[in-house]
C-alpha cells in the first residue's frame, strides 16, 4: 500500500487532502497571532501601530500621495487619512497617557493639514466656495465633518491648543446646518448627500462636546428621528448609501460601507444608534471561510460591484466594510467577530515590524490609518 | 506535471514563497505599494494555506520512501 504512493494520482490525492486539512487550521492560527493583546488594548499592540501612522503623518500625506484618477478623491482619501490618523492616535494617548506627550504632535499636525485649503479644495471646486471660509453658508459642505473630528481629537488631548476657535466656529456652523435641515440630511456636495458624510458631521459635534464642554445634546437628540427614519433600510436595518436631501428619500441602495463608517463615527455622538446599525451588520452582512471573516457589501436582495466607497469587493465582501466594523466590534463585544475580520486585515495588510513601528504593508497611509482607528476603537466614550 | 515532482523541488519553491513572504513586507514598506504587492499577497497566500500542507504531504513521502527503499533492499522486516 506504501508503495502506492510512489504513483501520480495517489501521490495528488495525499497532497490534496492534507493540504485542505492544514489550510483549515494553520491560516487562522498564523493569522490571528497577537489579536488578544490588540484586543485588550495592550501598549505593546497599540504602541507600534500608532508609531507607524504618526510616521506616515510627519513624512507628509498629500493629495499627490493618491492616485485614484480622480481630484476629489484624492483630496478626499488625503482629507480621511489625517482625521483618521488623528482619532486614531488620539485612541492610543487616551488608553496609554505615558504616550500622549509622544502622539500629540502628530495629531497636531493632522488638524494643521485639515485646515489647509489645500485639503479641501475638492469641497470648494465642488461648491464654488471655500467651506472654511464660508460657514455662514446654508450650503452643506458635509465633508468638513471629517476636519472636524480631527480637531476634535486634538481637543479631547489639548482642550487649549491654538485651533480651538476655529474648532468651534466649525462645530457651529455644522450643527446649525444639521438643525436647519427638515430630513436631518446635510448635502456634502450640491445635490449629493451621503449617511456616512452626515454621520462624521453628528460624530464630530458629539467629539466636540466631549473635548470643548460643549452641549449639543438637544440637537443630536433631535436628529436621531429623522435620521432613523429617512437613511435607515427597515428591511436590512443597514444606512442607504446616499440620499436626496430635498426629499429625504434614499438615492442609493443600503450598504455595509457606509453603515460601517456611520457605526464608528455616531459611536462619539449616539452610541444607541451606533449600536442598532452595527447589530445589523453584524446578523445580516457578517461573511467567514476558515476563520477569516469579512463584512458582505450589499444588503440581501440587491446586487452591486466594488466603488470608491466599497473599496475592492471579492465574493460579495467589502474592504471597506470589513475593516470600519472592526471597530464596532471592539466597541459592542462581539470578539469573535472582532478575531476574524483582524485575521483578514493581518492576511491581506501584511504588518512588518520595522524599528518600533508595525506598518500594515500593503494598506498605505488611508489604510494604516483607518486601521489604527478600528483597532483601537474604544467601548468607552472619550 | 506530477512525474516531475520531487521532495527537493518541494522543499525549494517552499522556501521561495516563505523568502518572498518575509521579506516581501519589508520592500513593500519601503518602496510603496504599488508594484509588488500582487506577487507579495500571492506568496502571503501560499505561505499560510499550501505551504504546510505541501511539507507535510512531502515528508511523508520521503518517510514512505525511506521505507519502502529500505524493505526494497531487506533492511527492514516487510512484517
């Protein structure tokens, strides 16, 4: 019978088979090497990730940094890189103050770029103004709610740092758009509004609030009705991905992209909310094939490719979605799933240790930022 | 293509994918993403899935081998 292994077909069979029983184990232990101090939240596990995005930030990222064929996503992945970065950093100086002193300047240097015309020029040649010259504006410019969470992140470390004023004049402007509109919809380029844009402008008064001593709480009470009501599929319980803000009516189908991102953000703001979307991504869009899991883009019923928001989709699951509902899962304590989509992430991002930072290698800057701020995603508010 | 397998081979092209996948990252890091992040994620992949299993099913072989050729030459008792 031994010998039987000496011919082709016999020989093809043994490899195939012990090959598919090692693949359904050696993977997701390989994988998910050092998920338990991430999860914990251990400095050894934060500290590297947060020293490779503060890297990143201090060699400079820009629009020229992105290639997407397109200027306004480009200003717009340079925009979210430095907002992401600063909530991200901002998660690590809080859960380890020994490091804030270290992390600060570069969440310093994040609010410095967002505020830097040059960053949201995309907004201002969608809007023929400048949104931060022009918050007098009734023009939405929702985009500037991600600017806003990185100075809100600033805010909570250094509630006296030198963009203070700006931050509140921003956080007004913002919330007086948001008050002002019927549908709890504010547009983030003419005609064009996006849950996952207004869920960064609702997030950042939340952050403000926390950083500033603010008190929005009237507002952000308010806006929960509408937003509940107009962006929310009852059938998937997922956010639709984009909305008329005239009418108040879906122009997208639901998605898990943007659930997942409004998930993150509403988390600094609505935390019952946060909760409610990401209970549905996580009983109606979680994927998993030998202990690698992931987050299906597209709501049951309804069919679609991979887009700038998505990222790439394989096999129905989503970049994008996989990666920003990690953080809900750290938030809300659904470990299991938190373990699988960190095995996707380590598998296909690659993390290097190179001196004292751990880059994910394949994510480039947006992706090692967004990263940072899954992983460290906090179940309490800062 | 099976006639041509050996455990030599095997062992080789392990090594190349497990070369590829350590070393990989690190160029990656270093030079940006863009060009070699397809053939790094294709190591990365057969590294953690094929890879093992691969060696094991060729150390097995080898061990058969080892015996059968000993039973071939009457070191070992074929009971």
């Amino acid at each position: 019978m031994l010998r039987a292994l000496e011919r082709p077909w016999p020989r093809l069979a043994l490899f195939a088979i012990v090959t598919v029983v090692c693949a359904s184990f050696v993977p997701r232990v390989w994988c998910g090497r050092g998920v338990d101090a991430i999860h914990r939240g251990d400095r050894s596990a934060q500290e590297p990730l947060a020293r490779a995005v503060a890297h990143a930030i201090r060699s400079g990222v820009g629009v020229s940094s992105f290639h997407t064929g397109s200027a306004r996503f480009d200003g717009e992945w340079t925009l979210a890189t430095h907002q992401m970065a600063a909530l991200g950093l901002m998660q690590v100086a809080l859960a380890h103050p020994e490091l804030r002193a270290e992390l600060l300047p570069a969440i310093e240097t994040c609010a410095e770029r967002v505020l830097d015309p040059a960053s949201t020029a995309f907004g201002a040649e969608a809007w023929g103004e400048r949104g931060l010259d022009a918050l007098g504006s009734t023009n939405g410019h929702a985009y500037l709610g991600y600017a806003n969470l990185a100075l809100g992140a600033l805010r909570v470390l250094a509630p006296n740092n030198r963009f203070a004023a700006q931050h509140d004049r921003l956080t007004e402007a913002l919330a007086r758009r948001l008050d002002a509109s019927p549908h709890g919809i504010v547009e983030t380029y003419p005609r064009e509004a996006y849950p996952a844009d207004i869920a960064a402008v609702v997030g950042s008064i939340g952050l403000y609030d926390r950083g500033a001593g603010g008190d929005h709480r009237a507002l952000l009470a308010k806006y929960a009705t509408p937003m509940r009501a107009c962006c929310i599929d009852g059938a998937s319980g997922l956010a639709f991905q984009s909305m008329n803000a005239a009418s108040g009516r879906p122009a997208g189908p639901p998605r898990a992209s943007g659930t997942a991102i409004a998930v993150y953000f509403l988390s600094f703001a609505d935390r019952v909310l946060a909760r409610d979307l990401f209970a549905a991504l996580r009983t109606s869009q979680r994927a998993e094939f030998l202990g690698f899991g992931g987050v299906r883009e597209y709501a049951r019923g309804h069919v679609g490719s991979g887009d700038i928001d998505s990222g790439p989709v394989l096999f129905g699951v989503g970049v994008t979605a996989s990666a920003f509902t990690l953080a809900g899962a750290r938030m809300f304590g659904d470990r299991d799933l938190y373990e699988a989509i960190y095995r996707t992430a380590n598998l296909f991002g690659a993390p290097v240790d190179v001196g004292g930072r751990r880059p994910f290698a394949v994510a480039g800057s947006i992706g090692n930022a967004i990263l940072l701020a899954m992983l460290t995603a906090t179940p309490e508010l800062p | 293509m099976m006639k041509r397998w050996s455990p030599r081979r095997a062992i080789v092209f392990a090594s190349i994918v497990l070369v590829v996948d350590g070393l990989g990252g690190y160029a990656l890091d270093a030079v940006g993403v863009v060009p070699l992040a397809v053939p790094f994620l294709l190591a990365r992949l057969l590294a953690r899935f094929v890879v093992p299993g691969m060696m094991i099913a060729t150390l097995v072989i080898v061990v058969v081998r080892a015996i059968t050729g000993a039973r071939a030459n009457g070191s070992v008792s074929s009971r």
